[in-house]
C-alpha cells in the first residue's frame, strides 16, 4: 500500500507520518466496509494470536478482525498451555510456530520481546504488548479515535495521566505524537511515575511537553485527557503500590473546568481511576475507543498480508 513500509509492528517509532497516515485511512476504509465484502481479505490464512500475558480487548480485538476478514487464528491466551512451561525458548517457540501460520500477533511481559520475535520469525509480527515498552496497534486505535473525534492530529493538547512510567501506552503516545505539528502533551503523574527521561528526550525536538503532578493544573487546555491505570504487576514493592495507587480518580467532581469538546480516553481496563457516573457522559471517549480496535487491527491485518515471505 502506497505510504506504508513496514514489514513487521514492534515499536511506534518504527512508523512514519505517511505510515502512521496510511493505516488511519485503510482503518477508515474498513469501518465503512460490510463485512461481507471483506470476509475474503485473510482468505486461507492462518494468524496465530500468541498472549503470553493476560488481555481482553487486544487479544479478543484482532482474533474478531481475523474472522472479519476471512481468515483463521490459531494460539493461546495462556503462556502455562505453551512449551515455554516445559523451558523452551521463545526464539523457537517463534520459530516453529512461523511455519504454522502466516502472521504473528504476540504480547509478552519482557520489553524487547516482540522484536526478538520479528528477527527470528519467516512471517510478520504484530506487538500486542511487550512489558513496559511499547503497544503499537493501542496507539494507532487512539490516533484514530482522536482523528475521528477532532478531524485532525495536529495542534491537539493533550494530557497523559496516572501512571507513565511503566504506562507502554503512553510512552508509544508519545513517540507516535512526534511525527505530528503543534501538538502539545501534558504529563500529568507523581514524581514516582513520570515520564522516563529517555522516552522525553527523544521526542523533545518534535512535541511541546510540560510536566505536573497537579491534575488542575493544566486541565482547562486540554482538548483530551488519556487517564492510565496504576499497573500493580508492574510494580516490585506492594507497599509502594498500595501508597499511590489511588493518587488520581477522576469524576465529574474535578472535570468541571474542561473546555468545551473535551474528551475522556482511557485504554482499559478502569481499575478505580474512573468513576462510573462518567460512563455515559459526553465526555467519556474510552468504549468507543475500544471498539476501533477492530477497523484497526483489520486494517494492520489488511496492509501486512502480503509482506515478509
């Protein structure tokens, strides 16, 4: 497809503007697209979903855009059913499993993972996840999300909230926002959860960013707020964990001051950052942003069948 170049989807920063571009378009084009019309896209392919750490949307998100689409899935949603239990290794667990299928979708708690898996597989891999790192197709349904809402990406404000330092959505954000003009993030967590200084640096020429841990602070100029979970497997000590882990919950309480048009996204799952009575406002962006998983990962599934032989 004209303005798209990649062979697998392991980080964000892997894609181009034009990548980046490319995929919200095909999205756009799947979403309007009847199922029956598309249902021979995958026809005869074999697409293994391969969660080596737990998942609802992500994992139940593609296996439906593979049935969209025609094709098959094969895998596990439980490392504990794989021979990785017995103490094989995931580059021939990667390996073999490439001769069964004709694409990879992979999540797996250690950073680095989805590209060992994209070095040693025949066919292309899609990261669902990996650690702390980077989660490429969430960032790509939230671009579409704001690009549907706002008819545009650029000169967006945005706030990142909650927990960004082990948050792989928020740092793939991020990266994704650097390819963009004017747009303005505001990191929003507590002196234990920013941002990382590397994910800072690298983006410093290309997006304006400010930093709080004062939720008030900037939120009248925000078109969007993206509220994270404090992840507890992330976290070593409890003890820490127990201490911050309801340093931010939102409701309609302290969001009296936002601009008109502003909207709530939040990648799920809501552990208690979120209170219930936002559901059903006007503001609350997040299960519509769930739902453009599926045109989205349609679309990655479209664009990458035909790559990587």
């Amino acid at each position: 497809m004209v303005g798209f170049n990649l062979r697998d989807i392991v980080s964000i920063s892997d894609f181009s503007r034009k990548d980046i571009e490319a995929v919200l378009a095909k999205a756009a084009d799947m979403e309007k697209t009847p199922k029956s019309k598309k249902d021979t896209i995958l026809k005869d392919k074999n697409v293994a979903v391969l969660f080596f750490e737990p998942s609802t949307r992500t994992r139940l998100s593609f296996e439906t855009a593979v049935n969209n689409l025609g094709g098959s899935v094969i895998g596990f949603a439980d490392a504990g059913v794989s021979s990785t239990k017995k103490g094989e290794s995931l580059s021939h667990t990667i390996k073999v499993i490439s001769g069964y299928a004709d694409m990879i979708v992979m999540r797996h708690s250690v950073e680095g993972a989805a590209r060992r898996a994209a070095e040693v597989s025949k066919k292309p891999v899609i990261n669902g996840g990996d650690g702390a790192n980077q989660h490429p197709t969430q960032t790509l349904l939230d671009l579409y999300t704001i690009k549907k809402q706002f008819k545009k990406i650029d000169g967006i404000n945005i706030g990142l909230l909650g927990d960004l330092k082990y948050g792989r959505t928020v740092h793939s954000l991020m990266y994704a926002f650097a390819n963009f003009k004017n747009v303005k993030v505001y990191c929003i967590a507590p002196d234990s959860l920013k941002m990382p200084k590397n994910i800072i640096e690298d983006t410093a020429g290309n997006i304006e960013m400010k930093e709080t841990s004062k939720l008030e602070e900037f939120l009248p100029e925000l078109d969007v707020l993206y509220a994270t979970r404090i992840q507890k497997e992330r976290f070593v000590d409890e003890f820490e964990y127990e201490q911050i882990k309801n340093v931010f919950i939102l409701g309609k309480d302290n969001l009296k001051n936002v601009k008109k048009g502003f909207r709530l996204m939040h990648p799920l799952p809501i552990v208690n950052e979120i209170k219930t009575e936002l559901d059903g406002s006007e503001m609350a962006l997040y299960f519509e942003q769930a739902e453009n998983g599926i045109p989205v990962r349609e679309a990655l599934l479209a664009m990458l069948k035909g790559v990587k032989k």
